[in-house]
C-alpha cells in the first residue's frame, strides 16, 4: 500500500512522534493507523526498557496546588537539554495534575493514573521516552493537605517548597517556603534531630576540642556552644530568616502566634550520583591500552 504525507501527518497528530518513525510504522502495518499506532507504543515501551538502566538526575520540580491541598513532583531527564524541552515540561505539569486529583500515595499507583487526554501517566512517560531519546522517570511526589494556612513556593523549575501553617496567614507561609527554598533546612526542630546525629556530632566536637588544651568544663562549654550553633545551622526555627536576619524563623512564627505543621522541599536530583565523564582520564586509558 501506498504511504502518502497525510497518513503520515495524522499518524504524527495522533502520536506526537516524529515523520521517519511514523513513516516506518506505517510501512511496517501496511498503512493501518491503528496497528501503526500500536507498534509506535510498543516500540516506545521497548526504547523505555533499553534506557532503563541510565542515570536520570535532571529534570523538574513541579507544583499543583488545588485549594488546601498542594503536591510537589520531581520528574526527571539525563540532561538539562531535555529538562527544558516543552513535551517534557507539559509532561511534567500533566503528571502533577494528576498527582493533585488522584489518591495515589505512591509512584506506582500515580503511574496507572488517567492524564487530561486520557492516557496514563506510564503510557505518556514511555511514549515521550520514544520522542526525545533519554531515560524519563517520575521519581517521587509529596502531598501535602492542611485545615489552615498552605503555600508553595517554587524556584525555577529546581526547586520547590510547600509550607503549611496554623495560625498566621499565606503571606507568612508563602515568606517561610521561600526560606525553607533558599537555606534548605535538615530538620524544622531541635527536637527532630535523630539522637545519633547529636551524639555524631558531640563526638567530633569533643575530638576538636580536646587539643585546645583547656581545662575539661571549658572544654565541654565549648562542645555546648558549636552544638547548640550546630543545631541553628540544620534546624528552620533555629536558623536566621532569609528576608530579616536579625530574627531566626521561630521568632517569626511567634511574633505570628503561628506554628509549623508541614514542611516539605524538593530539589531536582538530590540524592542521585551522577555519572560525571572525564574525557581527559578516558582518552589517556585509551592511549595506555594501544600502546
């Protein structure tokens, strides 16, 4: 059969994927647009299953917000190319949408979820795999439902932060994901800190301290003192705020008669080890390995 431009345009309306590989499908399925359609899918999912390995560490944070509830997702890519692409940004929207209406509590569950045009979340990401070539993974998700205040606050398309408050208004929780953004706190409390992260530290400390020469109460005031500083450096009510640092965060929240019940933050590929070529290391290996 006859392949003529205007299968091929409505096979690329239909799938989003590019002329050639349309072209080829529908060659493959002897002109059948739905058979071509189904072959596009599948090898899509076989494109997906060949990347599975590679490293993904780029990508999006992304934020739904519906009312009182808000969901943060991070969507990843292996490059920043991609990261910026528009199917990968819309993409990207459409699965925290669907993350925002769904009751999905995992990634799994999220990735049978309906998008908008009726796909799910799995058949998009593999088919949008097939179209740009590199690992697509939805990494992870938070939601986040509060009875009082709730704020997002989103950095680019890197970071992003969702506070949410009793007492005090959006103004002050959207001030405080904005902190939270910006200085990345470990913890919200003192009293959130794990006790073998202290102890760890008093650990070092006292090692320091020790070759100061000091008697041992000047030297436990001291281990106090870079503890207690410690503390304010990982924990958001100890720490300075951003827009006013001659208050900490918790003075703030007082002076509000507001106190914290949720934060969360995310931040595009942290945690991920990504591989970093040395070309100059790979090049001299080579030269060693032929001579």
């Amino acid at each position: 059969m006859s392949i003529t431009a205007s299968m091929v345009k409505e096979l690329r309306e239909r799938t989003g994927a590019g002329m050639m590989e349309c072209k080829k499908a529908l060659v493959e399925t002897d002109g059948d647009l739905d058979a071509a359609a189904e072959f596009l899918r599948k090898s899509g999912q076989a494109k997906a299953d060949k990347k599975a390995s590679r490293v993904a560490a780029d990508g999006r944070v992304v934020v739904a917000q519906d009312g009182s509830k808000v969901v943060i997702v991070e969507v990843n890519s292996e490059t920043d190319f991609v990261a910026k692409d528009e199917n990968f940004a819309s993409f990207a929207e459409a699965v925290a949408a669907a993350a925002l209406a769904s009751g999905a509590t995992d990634v799994d569950a999220l990735a049978g979820e309906k998008l908008a045009d009726g796909r799910s979340v799995e058949e998009a990401r593999t088919e949008l795999i097939a179209k740009v070539g590199e690992k697509i993974s939805v990494r992870r998700f938070e939601s986040v439902s509060s009875g009082g205040v709730i704020a997002a606050y989103t950095h680019g398309a890197r970071i992003a932060s969702v506070i949410a408050l009793e007492g005090g208004d959006e103004g002050l929780a959207r001030d405080i994901a904005m902190h939270v953004a910006a200085m990345n706190p470990q913890y919200v409390a003192e009293s959130d800190v794990p006790a073998e992260i202290l102890e760890r530290e008093h650990r070092i400390e006292s090692e320091k301290a020790q070759g100061s020469g000091k008697p041992p109460e000047i030297i436990e005031k001291m281990v106090t003192g870079r503890i207690n500083k410690f503390l304010k450096e990982i924990t958001l009510l100890g720490q300075p705020f951003v827009k006013d640092d001659s208050i900490t965060v918790g003075k703030l929240l007082d002076g509000a008669s507001a106190k914290i019940t949720s934060c969360v933050r995310m931040e595009v590929g942290e945690g991920i080890e990504k591989k970093v070529d040395n070309f100059v290391e790979e090049v001299m290996a080579q030269v060693k390995g032929a001579s």
